[in-house]
C-alpha cells in the first residue's frame, strides 16, 4: 500500500472512506449495516468500521475546533491571546487524533503492515478468540468451610 495519505488541504477521511469502499468492494453504509446486524461476524470488517467511525468523529471536533479557531483569529488585533492560543492547541490536539486513526485505518488496510505476518498474527489471532478478560477480574470465592487468611481476619478486627 503506498504512503499516499493526502497533505494539508485534501480530505483525509474521504480518501480512506473511498480506499475502504475499493478495498471491500462495498459502500460504507452497507458495511455499517453488515456490522450492526453481527458485529462479530466479519471482525476485521467490524474493526475497520469501527476505526472509519472513530476517525469521522476525530475529523469533526477537528472541524469545530478550526472554526472556533478562525472566528477567534478574526476578532483579534496583532497578538494573540492566552484563550485564542489554547484555541489553536485544540487544533494541534484534534489533527494528532484524527491523523492517529487515519494511520489505523491505514494499517487496517495494509495486509503487508508490520505486525501483520508471522508470530504476531498469530498471537494476534489468539486474543482474538477470547471470549472473556485475559486474567481474573473478580476476587476467586473460598469454598465453605475454608477461613479467610490472616491478614484479612486482622483488617477487619481493626476497623
């Protein structure tokens, strides 16, 4: 897959929408409706779908944020100010974000991205077919009878 994702100014989320349609031979709207009938039953359609929606978000508070740039830019005489300022960092915040999906969704894409082959899609494809959390998430129950260790009769001897 060639680098070629658009410079300043191009439509970023139109470019990858249109690489995710050539990719799957299908419309986005029609891969939204696969995955909200079975999410699980095409994961990696489920992810890339996941992604392009992540990325549609990123680009519109990128949108909102530029604007309230502008209109914060037209109103200033030569020096910026400390709330305009903040205004362009949320600027810098949101295009790190959207830029940062856009490379997922491009990873996504890439069968030869790195990770992709070998040992890591292998473990890659083990986690994959968990169906419950990696390690315990909830305290293991003591069968009857068995006291409760030391340290805890003392804990709550003192409270």
């Amino acid at each position: 897959m060639s680098d070629d994702i658009p410079d300043v100014g191009e439509d970023v989320v139109g470019v990858l929408t249109a690489r995710i349609e050539a990719h799957l031979g299908t419309s986005m709207d029609h891969l939204k409706a696969v995955v909200t009938d079975d999410p699980a039953a095409n994961p990696y359609v489920t992810d890339i779908v996941k992604w392009h929606g992540l990325l549609l978000d990123a680009q519109a508070v990128l949108d909102r944020a530029e604007d309230d740039l502008l209109a914060a830019l037209e109103t200033q005489p030569s020096e910026v100010d400390d709330p305009t300022m903040d205004l362009a960092h949320r600027v810098n915040a949101a295009v790190t974000a959207r830029d940062g999906r856009a490379l997922v969704v491009r990873w996504l894409l890439d069968p030869d991205a790195p990770g992709k082959k070998g040992l890591a899609t292998e473990r890659l494809a083990r986690l994959r077919s968990r169906t419950g959390p990696a390690v315990q998430t909830s305290p293991a129950r003591r069968p009857a009878g068995v006291p409760a260790p030391a340290v805890a009769r003392v804990g709550r001897a003192l409270r």
